[in-house]
C-alpha cells in the first residue's frame, strides 16, 4: 500500500504520522514543495523576533523522525493530480503513483488587487522565506506598513513592534480581528495597541503602493536613477528605497517594509482537471473524503465541518489541521471513523494583551448573551448559550483555564442552574464548568 | 506501577498548602497564581475543589502545539511542556477542554501539571489527604477519562 501526502504541514505531518501507526508496512510518501523540514507557520511570528531559531519551527524535533518512521520526504511541487490514474504530476516532469492520497496543500495569502503589490518591498508574512526577508528589512526604526489586523496580521504585529519598527496598521474593518472579535472586544485590542505607540488605522484601505521614481516627491532625481541604473525599481530582486503607501482616504505613508496580511485562500490550483469537488475549499464528507476514490483533504485546504454549525467550511486552524490530518490517516488505513466537527477557535496575543474566541462567539438566534467589559483594565468577556448549553465565548485579557470554554461548548453540557449564575456574573466560568461537567466526579461526590 | 493524582474535595479545607508547594517547586516563589494545581473556591457551598491535569490519553495539548514541544513521559504518566521548546504561543490552552494548560506571561511559555518527576509537592504538602498520589486504576481517573473522551472530535 503507497499513501502519498500532498502538503508538509501540521495535518501533512500528522497524517504520516498517524498512518505509521496504523499501519506498519505501508510505503508513506510525504510530498511538500519548500526546500525547509517540515515547519510550523505558527511559530515564525517567534522566529522574527528570535525567541526561537528556524529549527524551533520544525514541526517534528527529533532529527530522524521521518526516517526512523520510514516516512520519506520529497521536496517537490505538485503541479496536476490524475484522479483516474492515481497518479501526480510533479514540478521536475516526474510522476507519483499512489494507492490511497491525502491533499494537505494549505493555504496561500491572497493578494489584493493593488497597484503596486508586486514591488520588492511588498512581502506577506508565510513562509520561511519570507521571514528571512522580513528579519534583513525590518530593522529597528524602518517604517513598516501592515496591511490587514485579523488573526494573522495581529500575530505578526507583535514581532514587529518587539523588533522596534515603526509601525502602521491598516485594516480594513472597523476594529481589529474583526472575524474573532465584536465590536467592544476589537476596539480594546485597538485601544492596546495604540497606547503601545503603534498607530492602527481602522476602516481604512491601501489604494496603491508607489515605487521610489514614482511617488510624488520622494524617490526621484539623482538616488532614484542610480538605482534604476544598477537595476533598481519594480522588478530589482533587493528592495530599492521607500514605497509610498497610499490610503482611500488620501493619507500618504512611507514605507521600507510592507507586509501583506489580508487573509489566505486554499491552495486549488494544482486540482484543475482532476475532477475534484471544490468550493471555498475541497469538498469532504464526515470521513474526510473527497469525491474522488481513494483521495482524502485536511487542513486549511479542506472544506470540513464545523462543530457548531454542521456546515462545511475551511477554518484554517492549527487544532483543526492536526484532527483532519489524524481522521484522514485513520480512514486511509481503513477504519471508519466519522469527524464530529471542529470548534473554530483561536488565541491571539497582542502586545501582552491576549484575547481568545470559541465556537459561536457572535451567538445565536434566540439564544441569551452575557458581557462584562472593563475597558479601563483591558478585560471582557462575553458568553453565548442555546438554552443552558455554552455554544461560544470571546475574552481579552484573560489566560487562566480558558480551555474549559472549548470543553463546555464541545461537550455540550447542560449547565442547569449553573447558566443563570453565569448571566449574573460570566467571570464563574471554572466554576460552572466544575460543577456541571465534572459533576459526577469531583463536586457531586461528597454531596 | 503507574501512580496518579487522586483528588477527594471532600478532604480539602481549602488551606491552599498545595498551591504553594507547586509554585514553589516550579518558580521558585510563593505565589498561588503561579501553581498548576488551584483550589475552587464554591463559597456558596462552603465546599472546596483542588484541580489540575488528568494527564489525559487524548494530550489534546499534545496533539495541537505546533513545535512538538509537548511530550509524553510514558513510565511517568505524565505530558510535559519543554520550556526549551515552547514558543508561547498558546494554542494548547484553547485546546486543552479541562483548562488545565495555561500560559505564564512572566516566562512567556506555557505551564501544566507534570507531577513533579514522580514526587507531586501538591500530594506531600496535602495536610487532610485531599490529594494523594496513589495507584493509577484506583483514583477513579476512569471516570474523569470517559469525560475526556466526550470531547473527542473523532466518534466512530
């Protein structure tokens, strides 16, 4: 049996892993398209500010692990998948056969349609790569433009500002994280960081990025020529002197660095022809099967389900990338076993200022909400029920025990009276959650 | 023999003995916040409920840190944070749904029960017997496990 895995990443890594396990003999071909060990994207935001080197990245630490699996990795792109023929196009001209196929592509950062985009000084913040690009530009006192202040982009405007930039956000919506934070909860980030001297522009949006020789008065004459001469400008491989970062509202910014972080779109491309499901992402079912025979997807390239709504959708999530790679593995090696959904959750620490989300944190219709906000301490939190069952949450500025948020809503456990003293106060989260759903064995047993 | 933490709230007077033993076995002070046991306080009850790790099978942290900087220590029964490793960046204390993984913004990584090597200070610190380190398959871990493994995301 030959289980080829298309992508490197968390769910690719975890899907040969977990095949290992299941099964002994199996030939596991692990397929990914950077020239780095497999590495977490999560812990470059570390790597830019140096509390790791790039090996802190890796996703596996113990130097023979693929090889003491019989994992084997070849660094090559996927360009076509033959579904008929099970089979890969690979980027050198070469094929892969396979028996049974996991798609792990991942996502890519999208890029929006802005003039100007492609300039040197424009990066996203993804890869390996790319941080090596951004440690060399991003020195203490360059000016930095961030465009996007959602999950990614607020994890790397930490690294930056603690590598002492100058530093311009500028988000789209009208608060930061606005797709895991409402409106109280994202604007006490904003509030955060602006006090910590980084200057974030809400509801504001990048109209251009200008070239040095084309920015109105900056750029041009003797410095600018000398540049183009020594091949400089648009397509020079260096960046070449300041872009001007141009804003709707007519706002003008100078910038040596700008990073792109305004979201990522499953990586489909190489599925064009292979007759493949698609929408937003792969299209899967409960085993994470795809519409083809023998293929499955997880990750950030997968449509899977979510565990509040039951519809599908990419959450692009560490925890959700691990449990795709893990039930995928199982399914291919041939048991049967059904993903119950995962909770789209994050965490995020801005400044020292963490803040986290759970399930349906914006809540339901006909359901009750509680929120207790303390803006001066740069505190909140907000819990949604269905009935007495917890169905999502958000706080900032809380770090103690906020797993048993995931665990009430994954559990679904009724709260009974629990629910109406977390309406009078949201704080008593433990100890609703010791008394509901550890009931049975710890608080009830002396009762 | 494997050997776990067995909790009896009914035992605990809320002394609070074990939360300074564990702070200050693992940071060097006698600071409560810092433990990685915490008693609950149901005031309203008069009733106390020390809680920490369950060193549960499923290691949901485990399974999410992204730089395999959690480990388990099988012939400790115990999932161990490597401080060495750990990037701080705190998915696992999302993950974990017994909220007994949290972050420690003093040493910017995460912290959790690790039963002290084989040795819990909670346990020797326990002045009524509320906590004790005993045989693992009598502590009624079984129990805290068949709630664990509600949460599974894979049922099948």
């Amino acid at each position: 049996m030959r289980y080829v895995i298309i992508g490197a990443g968390p769910a690719g890594v975890t899907a040969a892993e977990t095949l290992r396990g299941e099964d002994p003999n199996g030939e596991i071909i692990l397929v990914g398209e950077e020239p780095e060990p497999p590495y977490s994207r999560m812990a470059i935001p570390y790597l830019l500010v140096e509390k790791i080197g790039e090996a802190g990245t890796y996703l596996r630490k113990q130097d023979d692990f693929y090889r003491s699996r019989a994992i084997e990795l070849v660094q090559q792109r996927v360009t076509a998948l033959d579904t008929a023929a099970q089979g890969l196009s690979l980027a050198d001209g070469s094929t892969l056969a396979y028996d049974r196929l996991l798609i792990a592509t991942g996502a890519t950062p999208v890029r929006p349609p802005i003039d100007g985009i492609d300039s040197p000084q424009v990066s996203t913040c993804w890869t390996l790569a790319d941080a090596r690009r951004i440690v060399e530009s991003a020195q203490p006192g360059s000016e930095v433009v961030l465009m996007g202040a959602g999950f990614i982009g607020c994890i790397i405007l930490e690294a930056l500002a603690m590598r002492e930039v100058k530093l311009t956000v500028v988000e789209m919506g009208d608060r930061m994280v606005p797709r895991m934070m409402n409106d109280k909860a994202g604007n006490l980030i904003k509030q955060w960081c602006i006090n910590k001297g980084v200057q974030v522009l809400t509801s504001a949006q990048v109209t251009a990025i200008r070239a040095p020789q084309a920015a109105a008065n900056n750029g041009g004459g003797l410095m600018g020529g000398i540049k183009k001469l020594f091949g400089g400008g648009e397509n020079a491989a260096e960046p070449a002197g300041k872009v001007t970062v141009e804003l709707k509202s007519g706002e003008k910014i100078a910038a040596d660095l700008v990073i792109s972080a305004t979201g990522v779109r499953s990586n489909l491309a190489f599925l064009q022809g292979s007759g493949i499901d698609t929408e937003q992402g792969i299209k899967v079912d409960r085993q994470l099967r795809t519409s083809a025979d023998n293929v499955w997807a997880a990750g950030d390239v997968a449509q899977g389900r979510d565990f509040s709504t039951g519809d599908y959708q990419v959450q692009a999530i560490q925890p959700t990338s691990v449990e795709h790679g893990k039930i995928a593995a199982l399914n291919m090696a041939g048991a049967s076993v059904e993903h119950r959904g995962s909770i789209n959750m994050n965490v995020l620490d801005t400044l020292g200022l963490i803040s986290s989300s759970f399930g349906l944190w914006m809540g339901v219709e006909d359901g009750d909400s509680v929120e207790r906000y303390w803006p001066e301490a740069f505190r909140y939190i907000c819990l949604q029920f269905r009935g007495d069952v917890l169905v999502g949450a958000s706080c900032v500025g809380m770090t103690q025990h906020i797993g048993v948020l995931r665990g009430l809503i994954q559990t679904e456990t009724p709260l009974g009276a629990w629910k109406q003293k977390l309406m009078e106060d949201p704080t008593r989260v433990m100890e609703a959650y010791l008394a509901s759903a550890q009931g049975a064995t710890l608080v009830g047993s002396r009762a | 023999m494997l050997k776990s933490l067995h909790i009896d709230p009914g035992k605990c007077t809320g002394c609070k003995q074990c939360e300074m033993a564990c702070s200050y076995e693992h940071e060097q002070s006698f600071n409560p916040s810092l433990s990685r046991i915490k008693v609950f306080d149901f005031h309203e009850q008069g009733r106390f409920v020390p809680y920490t790790c369950t060193q549960c099978t499923e290691a949901w942290c485990l399974q999410a840190c992204p730089v395999d900087a959690i480990s388990a220590n099988e012939s400790l029964g115990a999932k161990v944070v490597s401080a060495d490793l750990c990037v701080g960046c705190k998915v696992c204390t999302i993950a974990c749904p017994f909220g007994t993984i949290s972050y420690n913004p003093r040493s910017g990584v995460v912290s959790k029960c690790d039963l002290c090597d084989g040795s819990p200070k909670c346990a020797e610190a326990c002045p009524t017997g509320a906590i004790t380190f005993v045989d693992a398959s009598a502590t009624g871990l079984d129990k805290m496990r068949q709630w664990a493994q509600k949460t599974d995301t894979a049922a099948g």
